[in-house]
C-alpha cells in the first residue's frame, strides 16, 4: 500500500477517587482482591502496556514492548498524579515513550487532557478556562514542553469549548466521526453534508472559528481528526483484539486505493480496552504496532507528525448538538447524559431512568454559583486577583510545601498577608478545587444516583461547602440540597437525593478530632514516635501521661495537628480510657484556652484513682460530652489497629494450636494411614499450626535463602500438609516469594554487563527459587522479573553487536544467564545466535 499510515488513540482514564478529607483512595471492596479500582486496572492495563509481550506459539517471550512509545495517547491528570506516586516504574515508561517518539518524529506521542474531566460545553466560562490551563500546566509538568493537544472528556465539544483551546494554543482535536457536520475544499464553495458519520476518516480537517457576523477568522482554527468509528467500536466491543493478524488486516480494509493520496487510518478507545475491558489486549497491540501494521504495508505514527507531514486541505463544521449545547462520542443526544434523561446509560435495569441527572446538574451549578460569589468577595481580601490566583493553584497542587506555599502567596497574595490570611487563601482555593471536580463527567454517565461515581462527586460539593462554612453563616448547604432531593434512586431503598446525601456523604466527612482519636489508639500499639503521618495529617505529639491498673488505663495527650493540605495547626487535648466491657472512650477538645494540659493530667489521674464512673464524668466535664470510640477510627487502617489490639490473643491461640497439634499428631498418622476423616477440631490445629510453620520458614528463607534451603524445612511441612489433606495458607508465603524474585532480579539488573559473570552464584539462587517455587506449588508473579529480565537480554545483545562492529570490546557472556531466561519463560533462540558469534 502507498501512503498507507496508522495512529491508535488511547485515552487513559480513572475518575479521581480520593477522599477529599483525607486525600487516599479507600478500599474498595469492588476491586478485591485488589485494594482499589486505581490498583486493578494498573495491574491490569497500565503497567502491562508498558511491558506488553510478544509471544511464540508456544508462549515463550520472543520481546517486550512500551506499547505507549507507539500509541498517541492523554492520562488523565489525577490519574497520571496517581501512577506518579504509587507506580513509578509505570510513569517512567509513559515519560520515556513520550521522549523516544519526540525523537522519532519530532512529535510526541503524549497529549492534554482538561483536568477535571467535566464535560466542557456544560462549564460556565471561567471553569472551561481553569480546566484547559490547569490541564496545559499539569502536563507540562511531567512532560517537559508544550502539548500540541487536549482531549476532551467524552470528546464533549462546542464553539465556546473550541474558542478555549484555540485561545490556549492547541493545535488539533480528536471528535468522532457522528460530530462533523458539513466540509468543503479551501477555497470552494460548496459544502457537503458529512453528518451521522459520514465524513471521510482519512484525512484531517480545519475548523476556523467566525465572528458573530459569521464571516469566517483565518487566523483562528484548530485542526481535528475524526477517528474511524466501525473500527473503533470494533476494538473496545468487538473480538478484534484476540488476534494481532486479524487487528491489522482490519485496518487494511479501511484503505480505499482508489483515493490517491495519503491515508491516516486511526482509531480511539478507552486506554482501558487494552488488558482490562479486554484480557490481553494489550498483547495484539503491541504485535500490531511493533511488525504487524509494518508487514502490511503501513507506518505507526502519531498526529502531530502525520499533521505536519500532509496538513488539511478541507474545512470542517462540527455538530454542536440540540441548540449548540454541544455533542460528545458517547450521548447521542448531544450532551444529554449530563444534564437530563435523554436515554443513555449504563448499567441500569429494566424500567430504570435517568430524571435525577437534572436535579443533580441544577443542585450543583446552584453550588458552584454561590461559592464563586464567596470566593470572589472573600478572596479580594487576600489575593490581588482571585481568579488568576485559582489559576496558577495548579503549580501548588502537585507538590504542597512551606516553600511553595510562601512562593504562590508572594505572586498572588496582598501586601502584608498574615499566616492567617494565608490559610483563609487556601481554604478557599481548596473550596474551589472541589467545586471544580464536582463536575467530574462519570457522576451522571452511569444509572443511578447512589451509583458509586455520583456519591464520589456529591463529596466532593460536601468539602466545598464544608470548607465555605468557614467564610458564610448563610446555610449553603441546605440550599444545595433543596433541589438535590427531587432526584430520586431508581432502588427504593435508597431514596431521593437527601436521603443519599445524609446516608452516604455526611458520615464520611473528616474532622481533624478523628486524626486525635487514630493517633492516641494507634500509640497504645506502636513504638511510641513523637509524629505520626495519619493520611494527609500529621499529628505531634507535645506532652502524654499514661496510669494503669488492674485492667484499667488511662492515656492523656495534647498534640499538634496539622493538615498538608491546608497548612494550619491546631492544638487538641484527648483522654483515653479503656477497661474491661469498654475497649477504648476517648474524649477530645480542641485547646481554646479553657484549661491546659496540667489541669487535665491533676484532674483526670485523681478521676482514676477515684474509679471509671467518676473519671468518664471528669473527662467530660473538662473536654466535652462527644465520645470518640474505635468505631470512629479512620476506616482504612481499622482493620490494622483491630489486628494489633487481639495481637497477644493471637500469638497465644497459635502456641495452643501447636501444643494439639504436637498431641494429636500421633493420632492423626494413624487416621490418614487408614484412610479414615481427621475431626474438624483436630484438622483446624493440624492446618493453622502448618501454616505458620510455613510463613516462618519462607520469612528465614528470605533473610538467608541457602542455609534455608539446606534445612529443607519447606518441603517438610509441605510434605506433612500433603500427607494430612491439610490445606495450607499460602497468601502471605507466597507475598514473601515474590519480592524475594524481584530482590534478585533487581540486583542483578542493576549489574554492569562486564560484571554479569560475577553474579553466577545470584543467578543460580534465583534458579534454585524458581525451581522451589514451582516444586512446592506456588505460582509466582514473575511480570516483574521478567520485565527486569528483558532489559539484561537487551544489554547482552548491545554489547555482542557492539563488538560485532568494531565499537566495543569482547565481553564474557554468562551461559548460566540462558537458563534463567529460559526459567522466565522468554524463547532465548535469538540470542543464542547472537551470542554464539563470541566463541
């Protein structure tokens, strides 16, 4: 084929899921066995697109590839900030792709996105502003340089939403196909209609804005490409991706010879649809992109470069929907998705609607409305400009630091700003970046409004007005939820939207007593540290006293708080007290003067002398009624305390368990030699005690692995397990295996080539793992390894072609490596030519 080409979009996506009080991700019990969403499709998608594989018929490993240094794709911006903090090795393979095709093409591969997700011809003026800035900033940030373009979110697009990225410098868009509206040549005079997808894919398009006359402003345009949609849809709902020849073969059809010219045959999905909506897709992607389009006659590139090579030489008019609203690639109902019950949606069930979607939109831009009337009065107090202060909070956001906070407030704060006026400035700039993520587009996209993305959004209006409440006694709150209560669940036990509200958002809002109440439990079962990060607190120990008696205690505190978002300290004092019937009460106040810490600790230690009835009355007469309990810890370390509190118990049990089972033991010989049932009772001892035995042999085997394996405990308790018809608990064994193969791999990957046979005995250990892993029946992620494992193969034959030409020196080649590889399941034939050349 001639002037055949092919770009794949891939818009990776999570909406942002932290709670807002506390800024983590909590579990979500839906992603199990995984602690979030964020975490699952991260193992899912994320990370394997930057180590796809190509395999053999066998299924030995023949390459791996970073699928993102060939695919045009946008991260969304809390989501990249995500894989940034909590996958860096992922983030370095998105940098490094974005970096290698700058190189390749002079464009990179990496775009834009509008920061928040909002559906943009929705957003009132000043919004779509903050979100394409905030989004230009952000990318710049991890990228380095200028992006080209900006993604839309659910490619939502109208005149004041392209006036916002023209007006920013983008330089191109991508729309579906069913959101063109008529083209014409330069110059011509006639349009043609394209609309209901008819628009030719192959080429891009110029869109030039026009004044109010209509004439048309040559000087502003932004170019679009219209993706392919059949193939498109054939990718993310089709069975395309279960075979990499018949993925490009799909392309192939969309070539039309007849057209003489070049031909840009592209598609965009969901990043998503590659390893997680579609297991292994991400494998027939990277044998696309890496040979298969190439045997086919096509080039892989990106837009940029296929937009600088052969620019438009049509104009294009989009489809701005019902009353210029807007359209998107997933309503088509222009963008009633967000606003209305238009029909669209996802999940629901038979009868269900989508009517709470409007009262859901009136409730919050109600909201937004009032907080910028607030933000504007109050932030005219302390900022020179509140609006262009917003603006620049982005270059706080990221990385939040005395240092940066002293550097924005010096820009944008008034003359003489006092450090209270400084945490007013941030509580309202706080305030408006909730309002703004309110708007995130997931929280209408699904069926229902108790569905898990429209709760998440109504938090985040809970932390505005939460933080608005310290600027306006004027019950904001319940003019949000006037309009709010007319949307109705379509499950009747959940009610309409107050009742969601108060059931679902309210109870999870954090205040900083309940860091007090973490920190002064967790104490009780840590070693004591005078600081301890809870979330996104940090709270400081000043002064404690702690009496105990019998099975009584008494813990006394003040401390320090301080949150790292909004940088103000505040000063509690707490009483803790625990006893038999009661696990822990514990009162706290904040220190406003009333008494100090030396009044508490004389009151409350005679208090406890004197008995527990009359030490709770004490602790509430000096610190107040409200009792916090161990209900009343944060929900994602409960579980963690909990453990620690029954600790003892636990450690107990097991030495009793080991004690029947030493007992029993006998007995049980005798019953599995005659083939008879062990009681359950006995079977329970037999398989805890086993079990333990095995979590600390394979804990020794990780801190000294060849005195282990001598022991051959291992395979002792395994063997005894197997001979008992026990079942072993192998998670957190298998937890300590894992990083032992990652451990090994990393230092040898972390090797110089010349050294490589220096590590013979490494290499052997890690062969001596695997051969025990597989021999007592524990499936090992090797992902890692093997990724580790790729980048040493590739040393290897760098440095045999080196020599090849003249440029290096011969080097020793370590055969013993070939048996690693061969371990990991990679096809070593290549490389065993290659390095046959050596002898």
């Amino acid at each position: 084929m001639k002037d055949a080409y092919v770009a794949i979009h891939g818009h990776f996506y999570q909406p942002p899921r932290e709670n807002p009080w506390l800024e983590v991700i909590e579990r979500e019990e839906s992603a199990t066995p995984f602690h979030d969403w964020n975490e699952r499709i991260a193992f899912e998608c994320y990370r394997p697109n930057g180590f796809a594989r190509i395999i053999d018929s066998q299924g030995k490993i023949l390459d791996i590839v970073n699928n993102y240094s060939f695919l045009n794709f946008n991260f969304g911006p809390t989501l990249l900030s995500w894989i940034e903090r909590e996958r860096p090795f992922i983030y370095q393979k998105i940098l490094e792709a974005d970096r290698e095709s700058l190189r390749r093409f002079g464009h990179g591969n990496a775009i834009a996105q509008v920061y928040d997700h909002i559906i943009m011809p929705l957003a009132n003026e000043r919004d779509r502003e903050t979100e394409v800035r905030w989004g230009i900033a952000d990318f710049e940030r991890h990228f380095h340089r200028k992006p080209e373009a900006m993604w839309l979110p659910e490619t939502a697009v109208n005149t004041p939403t392209l006036q916002a990225l023209i007006q920013y410098g983008m330089g191109y868009l991508i729309l579906s196909p069913f959101q063109a509206l008529r083209v014409k040549s330069f110059g011509g005079k006639k349009w043609t209609d394209v609309s209901q997808g008819r628009i030719d894919t192959t080429q891009p398009y110029r869109c030039f804005l026009r004044d109010r006359s209509g004439r048309k402003l040559s000087d502003q345009y932004i170019d679009i490409f219209f993706y392919d949609g059949m193939i498109s849809k054939e990718i993310a709902f089709g069975e395309l991706l279960k075979d990499g020849n018949r993925f490009c073969r799909r392309f192939v059809q969309g070539y039309g010879p007849s057209k003489k010219r070049p031909q840009l045959i592209h598609v965009s999905t969901d990043g998503e649809t590659y390893g997680h909506h579609k297991k292994f897709g991400e494998m027939a992607l990277a044998y696309a992109l890496s040979e298969g389009f190439a045997s086919q006659g096509f080039e892989v590139l990106n837009y940029g470069a296929f937009l600088k090579r052969f620019p438009p030489v049509y104009e294009v008019e989009i489809d701005e929907g019902p009353g210029g609203e807007g359209s998107a690639w997933s309503c088509s109902h222009g963008v009633g998705r967000w606003k209305e019950d238009c029909g669209c949606s996802t999940g629901g069930k038979a009868g269900w609607n989508q009517a709470w979607r409007k009262p859901l939109r009136e409730a919050l831009n109600l909201l937004r409305d009032e907080l910028s009337l607030l933000f504007e009065k109050e932030g005219e107090r302390i900022f020179h400009n509140p609006w262009e202060a917003r603006e620049s909070y982005i270059n706080v956001i990221p990385a939040r630091s005395p240092e940066s906070f002293r550097k924005f407030f010096e820009q944008h704060g008034v003359k003489g700003l006092d450090e209270r006026g400084r945490i007013k400035g941030l509580k309202l700039l706080e305030m408006e970046r909730h309002a703004l993520r309110m708007f995130t587009s997931c929280g209408w996209f699904f069926a229902d409004l108790a569905g898990l993305e429209t709760i998440l959004i109504l938090k985040y209006a809970a932390r505005a007005i939460q933080l608005a409440g310290e600027f306006s006694d004027q019950d904001i709150e319940k003019r949000f939820l006037d309009p709010l209560s007319q949307g109705r669940s379509n499950l009747p036990e959940m009610g309409d939207g107050l009742q969601i509200y108060q059931r679902f958002v309210k109870p999870n809002q954090v205040i900083p007593e309940q860091a007090v109440n973490h920190f002064a439990i967790s104490s009780l079962f840590t070693d004591g540290k005078k600081e301890k990060k809870i979330f996104s607190f940090r709270v400081e120990k000043i002064d404690e006293e702690r009496r105990e008696k019998d099975d009584r205690l008494l813990f006394l505190g003040k401390v320090r708080v301080i949150s790292e978002i909004i940088p103000e300290a505040k000063e509690f004092l707490f009483g803790l007290i625990s006893s038999q019937g009661y696990i822990f009460q514990n009162w706290i106040s904040e220190v406003r003067g009333a008494i100090d810490f030396n009044t508490l600790r004389r009151k409350g230690t005679d208090g406890f002398e004197r008995g527990m009835d009359e030490l709770r009355e004490t602790l509430a007469l000096l610190l107040g009624n409200r009792v916090f309990t161990i209900r009343d810890i944060l929900k994602e370390e409960k579980e963690e305390v909990f453990r620690r509190i029954i600790e003892k118990e636990i450690r107990e049990s097991l030495g009793s368990y080991a004690e029947i089972f030493k007992k029993t033991k006998p007995a049980i010989e005798i019953l599995t030699g005659e083939g008879l049932e062990i009681p359950d009772e006995i079977r329970a001892a037999a398989e805890i005690t086993l079990s333990h035995c095995l979590y600390q042999e394979v804990s020794e085997l990780g801190r000294d692995f060849k005195s282990s394996v001598a022991k051959e405990a291992i395979d002792q308790i395994i063997e005894e397990a197997r001979k008992f018809g026990c079942r072993l608990r192998k998670e957190e064994p298998l937890r300590i295996l894992n990083e032992a193969l990652r451990e090994k791999m990393a230092l040898l990957r972390g090797t110089k080539y010349s050294d490589l046979p220096a590590q013979e005995g490494l290499m052997e250990e890690t062969i001596t793992l695997l051969d025990l892993a597989k021999k007592w029946n524990f499936d090992l992620d090797q992902w890692e390894a093997q990724d580790l494992m790729d980048g040493i193969l590739d040393e290897c034959v760098k440095a045999v072609e080196e020599f090849w030409w003249g440029n290096g020196a011969r080097k020793p080649f370590p055969p013993i490596l070939f048996t690693l590889a061969e371990k990991l399941d990679f096809n070593i034939e290549k490389i065993s030519e290659a390095t046959r050349s050596q002898k």
